[in-house]
C-alpha cells in the first residue's frame, strides 16, 4: 500500500477480458491474494468481512427456523467415508488425505473433509431415539477440501473453501422435503435481498443429483461472461442416508422408523458472485447490506474553508452514524478528494457524500451514487432518513440492472443447432424440450463446454417441446443447458 | 434424549471423582461427544453456543481495538514450515501431514496448520511496505490440530481444537510489546467479566516459550481439582519472525526497517475451564453472560389455576425478553415441575421464575439462583430491572467463590521439601525463590508431575527468597509451580 496511487487503477477490462479483470480485482481490492500451494487462496480482511456480511444474515435466518450450530472433526475416518457407497464414488478422486500424524503413520488414513454426511449422520444415528428428538437441525460454518485440478479463482474454484453445511433428520419425506424447499428459498432471499443477485431456483438432472441425493435443488445466478454459478445446494436425501447409518426413531405408535433427511449449503461462490456482478473497471460495487462500509463523507477544503468543512463533515458523520449507518469520514489530509474518489470506489462502498464550502452555506449535501455515478443534492435536514433512501436507491438500480441481464439472457431453442448456436453467440440460458439421457448433454458438453445446470423443479412441469431438441425422441422435461462455473 | 428422566441425573462426584464427574457432564449436558477418532470430540449445538458467546465478546474487543478477522489456508507446505526453525523444532513432533490428495502422492507434505504464523507471516511481508501500513493486526477463527498422544478431555486436551490465532506487525519491539500486553488484558477480561474466573497473569519461564517467541506471556486460572489452566497466551515475538520471513517496512527516514510482531490465541479450553469452575452435581452452572438462556419462567398449576398461571407466565416473559433478556418459557405440559427444575439445572440456567397461583394472587414473582438455591419472592413490578439485578448477583456469588478459592490456593515454599509436600497435600499455586535453571523444574516435574506455569510479568521483580528452593543457588525470580492441564 505503500504506493497507492499506482495500485487503484484496475488495468484490465470487465467487457473483454473478464477473468483477468476479476483476478485483478479481487487482488487490488484486497479480498484475496494466491497463497503458495495452487488451488488455494488467503482471504484478506476486505474479502473475509463480506463472508462475515453473508454469515450474519443466513445465520440469523437459519437460527429463525430452528438450526443450531455445531461443529464436527475436520477429519473423517476413511471407513467412514465408506458406509455409503455413492458418498465414498462421488468424492473419492477429490479427497485430500492425512496419512502421518505426530511422527507415526496412522493405522488409518483420514480423509478431510469433503462434506460432512459421513460424520454427522452417524452421530444424528446416537442422538435421536424418540419422534420428539424431530426435526434435528444441525450446521457448521466450517472449511471444507476438494481436490479438483483446475485453474485457481478467488472464491470460484478453489480446493478449501469456506461454507455451511446444514443436516437436518426428520419424521418423514414430507418434512425433510420442506426443509429441502425453506433452506432454497432462504438461499434465494440471499441472493436477492443481500447480494442483489435474481436466481433463478430448479433441479440438478438426475445423473448429476449429489452423491446419495434424491433429489438436488440449486440456485442459479447469471455472470457477466455468460455462465452460471450455483453458489448454494440443497439436498432431499429421503431415507437412503438414514439407512446407511442407522437413523432411527420411536414415533407415538411405539414402532421404530427410519429418519428421513436433508443437507443444504452456501458456499464462499456467493461472495464471488456478488463481486464478479455488480462490479465494474473501476473497482469493487457492493450492495449496501453487505458493504462493510455503506457511506463515505469526504470534506473537500481549501485553507479558508477547512474549518468550517471539517466541522460540518464531521457532525454529518457522527448522525449517520448514530442512526446505525456505516459510516466513514475521509478527513486524511495529504491525499486530495480525486484520490479519496478512486479509492472508495476501488472499494465499492455504494454511497459517497462530498462536503464543500458551497454545502456548507446551502445546508445541503451532494450524495453519488457508486454503481453509477448519479450525483443528487439533498438538504441537510433529515439526512439519515435521506441517505437511507439513496441506499434503497443503490440496491434498486444494482437488482435491476442484473435482472435484466438474466431475462435477456433466457431463451429458447428448438434443436441441436440451434442451441449450439445460441449459447456460442449469446451465452446465458438456453431452455429446450430434453428426453432426459444423458448421452444428450453429453454431445453438448463436448460441443461447446455447456451443461443441464438445471430442470424445473416442479417434475409435473411438462416439457417446452414434444420431441428432445437433440436427438428428436421424445421428450419428458425442459432443460436448462448454460456453461458454468 | 427419548428417556430423559434417565438422562437428567449425574452420578459421579465432582468432589470425589472430578474426572469422570466432567466427563459426565459434558455428555450429559449436550456438550459435546466423543468422535470415534481417539482425541476428537464433536461439539453439541448447546457446547458451540458457549464458544459463539465466547466468540461475540472477544471479536467485538478485537474490532474496537483494530483487528481485522481473515482466513489463511488450514495446510502450510513444509518448506514454508521449515523456514522459523524454532517453529519446526516445536512443533514438528505433533503435526498431522497431508500426504495423498485426488489420487495422487503430493510432492510435498502439507502441514494441517498447528499455528499459522509460518503462512502468515509470509503475506505480511508481501502486504507491508510503509510505516503506514503498520501496525497491521491479523485475526482468524479456525481450528487448528496438534497430534498430542494423551487422553482425550472435552475442551481441555483434544488433537483438533478451536480457537482464535491473533497475528500483528509493528513499526518496532515497544508497539509489539503493547499489543501483547493488550491481548492478555483482553483474555483477563473475557474470563473475569464474562467467565466469572479470576486469572492469575504471568510469564512462561525461558525453557518454556513458543517456539520463536522472545516472551510468552498467559492467563493461568485455577481448576477445583487444584490444577492449572492455560486459556489463552500471548507472544511477544521481537524480530525473529519478521527476519526469518522478511517483513519489511520503509519509515519516514525512507530506511527499511525490520518489523516487530505479536502473535495472541485463545482456544476453546476457556470454555472448559469455565464448565469445569463452576458447575456442580446437579449439573452446568453457567454465568449470565454465557447463557445461552438466561432465564426459565416455569408455570406451576393445577387444572383449576391453569389458565390465569400461564397467562401471567407468558407476559412476565414477554417483558423479559422485550428488554433484552435471553428468555425461556418452560410451558410444557405432561412434564412436572420437579422435572423442569432438574432439567434446567443441569442445563446451566443461571435464574429460574417459579409462577404458582399465589404469585399470580399477590403480583409476585419467585426467583432461584442456579449456583446456590437461594429463593427469593419478589414484586411483578419492574420485573425486568429485578431480574437483571439478580443476573448481576449471581455472577458475583459465582465470580467471589472462585475468588475465594484462588486466594486460598497460593501458597508459599521455601525448600524443596515444602514444595513438594505442599502441592501434593493441596494442589494449588506454591511460589517459590527460583534459579532460573530448567534442571530444578524437572525434577520437581519427576517427582509430582507439578511445573512452573509462570513467572511474574514484571521482570524487575526480585525472587520471595534469596536463594532456589530446589538447588540452593542464588534465585533469580520468583517461579509459580503447579499441576498444570
């Protein structure tokens, strides 16, 4: 930080060269650095107080509706793993392995963890006896490890990452559905009231449903390059889980019952994604209920007026801040406003209040607006009330300029070249008529890198189209075909 | 929990047989478990919100005072491990490596990190460049694994625990020193004022610093089996750090300059030694700070009395929990009273509201301390101010017993044979006149598995004796010898 004006200046381009741009970003903003083992990031204190941001909504939604928090080993015995199969074949090629310990090589080696079923169910299996031990809602917020060999990118594809995993067991398929569909929508409301980011909600295909699932529901948001992110799962696991390791219950009529169960998690994407979709060339652009800092006051003073602009800066600061606004006052001398302006914007903080002599006499403000540079002068009076409004503005234009950018981005297509051609020009979503084979996304994927990431997650929803759009038999759902993260 | 009639009552002695009373305990009252890896254990929704109590008091001091919370990478390549050779030295012994990860050997063994400041530091050096940049104060909340071979103690001896690792550069040694000095201020007011545990304050003899450190600095508090322990510890590292990984700054003379560092964590053996202070036979005794409930109103009535008893119960909560205090309502029915108290006993509620018919005639309320029984009738009136003097009266009952007990276990010895006898008929903190010399602890250690635990902060401050109690040599400090977990 040492040479600052060379380092606000984002050099590569959102439009054209996107991935180098997010790199640079993220590094230049302080969220993230490289650290030296490939595959895995530092999470600086500007990146970690935006995981905070999202940490302190979803879990006082989840402590809302009746999940505690635990915390479970990060190693898991590799016999562990193995009690159900599709767990230990999902994740198997993608473990990283304790195998020496305190100068011994251990009997058994230690997988850590990849997610946390394999752990936790058995222990749901010592704790729940009775129907009245129902629901069990347990989380973690925790780092998890998958060893997938692909190019790093700062909260996209890393090897540790942060999330949550949420279990739940429950009387039967109906409530561990329910919750299935509540932890979705609480995903949803995330997106959409925190991170101004439109999802949209539908089911993984079955052959890429999570190991040992029934079914996997996701969210799905739009980047800016065209691709989606899933940034949260949540997972209907029915009874096979609860089988595998012995969940079960004593309901009212005194028989015993096997649990059936959930699993549901966030990870540190949604922060990536937030990042990757609102921000632009000239640095971070943060929604105001995540911002760590919502509003910066910068005093613009000559000699003769400093006195007067400082004061009036300052009073203005302390009653934001007393209304419960984060607040910042850019008093520093040394540094002229320009710089001030860039580097707040560096930063994303989404409102900045400029105080000069001229507002000081007028009893005024001159508020700007981050994401789009807006510049409205407001009264004095009732400026918290005022600022709150602008904030409210903020978020509005940052949804509203991503919504548009997803209902755009949906479209149809009614054949294989057509959706070939329509994901290659446009990118996005391409909806069409599916026969439910595999072998049909497979053509696609080898085509052009683009996948199901999702069907309608009502299975009545018929199919937009008779006949699948790819190899013309008959179809029975509509798929989402996108390139993904 | 299908039979918790059964499940409510503890069976060993805390007096008798603390060990297996704690042990007990920790079970019985939804702490935690054991994991079914030796030296694991799983924490319980009701352990993990005493370590998110834990962790909302210490992280707001944190921020107050300029730290910034961040997350590192949970492996440290052994190269990187091998740079600080003390670091390696101490701790290689106990380290759990990566060794296999997605199918294939790793060319170099990654540390599951035992501490980080071998991958922190590095980055310091990178992000640090001017004197402006200091000092910076890095803080995660992670777990962290040493492969100790003891047996497993919920909170108090596991190979996988939580804690928060506190890492910060300085411009030079006197800021680093202060910052050391602030932390262990901090950690005596985490377990004074919210703990309710009295510490003693102290230095770690020479032989016995953090590997690299040139000061270690701790929180000692005394266990009612008369051992000691350590919480929390606070390392003034001088410049051995900054050499070993390069952190450099520029300074207004526009020389470079080594920086100092400190590094401060405390684990979760805090919330173990809280539990273990002050809870008793009938179960958890938890200060109010804690609690995650603070307060149980539990409804007493007969059909006739039902209805005006519950009405009258349900709004003195209410006004309970509008002001702000964590409140539960024990309205269940089908679960006598002496079953709720039992139950709530053993959870740790620090006050319990008894509301029978004559409450409701008269206006009153009855309130029992948890520590003690003590039942005391008061007016409706201002229920919520009552209360909240209550709480305070019950931390200071808890806060001056464990006083009591710490001022009656420091004890003075003036031979080898009086330290001997005296820590093996009392447990307890003896001090005595000290050499200096590592050979007098260890054979004090050999003899009564008792060491010093520390030596007071104040360098300057001269030995209670002339000469060692042990050797007979001259004393250079006054060393404070327990048993210690």
């Amino acid at each position: 930080m040492s040479d600052p004006q060379q380092d606000l200046g984002i050099t590569e381009s959102k439009e054209h060269s996107p991935g180098e741009w997010y790199a640079e970003l993220v590094q230049k903003a302080g969220l993230a650095d490289y650290a030296p083992m490939g595959g895995f990031i530092v999470t600086r204190p500007r990146g970690y107080a935006l995981w905070e941001g999202i940490q302190d909504h979803l879990d006082g939604w989840f402590k809302d509706t009746g999940v505690q928090n635990s915390y479970f080993p990060m190693f898991i015995p590799e016999s562990y793993l193995e009690r159900e199969k599709e767990i230990v074949e999902g994740f198997d090629p993608e473990v990283a392995w304790v195998t020496e310990a305190g100068n011994d090589e251990l009997d058994e080696r230690l997988a850590v963890r990849p997610t946390s079923e394999s752990i936790i169910t058995p222990f749901m299996s010592q704790w729940i006896r009775s129907h009245r031990d129902l629901p069990m809602r347990l989380n973690q917020w925790c780092s998890v490890v998958r060893w997938e060999a692909t190019d790093t990118k700062p909260f996209f594809r890393t090897k540790e990452f942060l999330w949550q995993e949420g279990h739940t067991a429950h009387r039967d398929g109906e409530s561990a559905w329910e919750e299935t569909m509540l932890r979705l929508e609480q995903y949803r409301r995330l997106h959409e009231e925190v991170l101004a980011i439109p999802v949209l909600e539908g089911r993984k295909p079955e052959h890429d449903k999570f190991p040992g699932a029934e079914t996997t529901t996701a969210v799905q948001s739009l980047m800016p390059d065209g691709k989606s992110l899933q940034a949260a799962t949540s997972h209907y696991l029915g009874d096979g889980f609860a089988e595998a390791f012995d969940v079960t219950y004593v309901d009212e009529d005194e028989n015993e019952h096997v649990a059936h169960t959930a699993s549901w998690g966030l990870s540190w994407r949604a922060l990536g994604g937030m990042v990757m979709t609102h921000s632009d060339d000239q640095g971070l652009v943060l929604p105001p209920a995540i911002a760590p800092e919502q509003v910066v006051v910068v005093p613009i003073w000559q000699e003769d007026t400093q006195e007067e602009v400082l004061d009036y800066a300052a009073e203005l600061a302390a009653e934001l801040d007393e209304a419960g606004l984060r607040v910042e006052l850019d008093d520093r001398d040394g540094r002229n406003p320009g710089f001030k302006f860039n580097e707040w914007e560096l930063n994303g903080v989404p409102l900045r209040i400029e105080i000069g002599p001229n507002e000081v006499e007028d009893e005024e403000a001159t508020l700007v607006h981050r994401p789009d540079g807006e510049s409205i002068v407001e009264t004095r009076d009732e400026i918290a009330e005022t600022v709150e409004d602008h904030l409210d503005t903020v978020y509005a234009k940052l949804y509203a300029a991503a919504e548009d950018e997803l209902e755009e981005n949906v479209r149809e297509a009614e054949s294989r070249n057509e959706l070939l051609g329509t994901i290659g020009q446009h990118g996005g979503y391409v909806k069409t008529a599916w026969c439910g084979e595999e072998g049909c996304e497979t053509e696609i994927k080898d085509e052009i890198a683009a996948e199901i990431v999702m069907v309608p997650l009502d299975e009545d929803e018929g199919p937009i189209d008779d006949t699948c759009a790819i190899c013309g038999d008959d179809a029975t759902e509509t798929a989402y075909f996108a390139k993904s993260y």
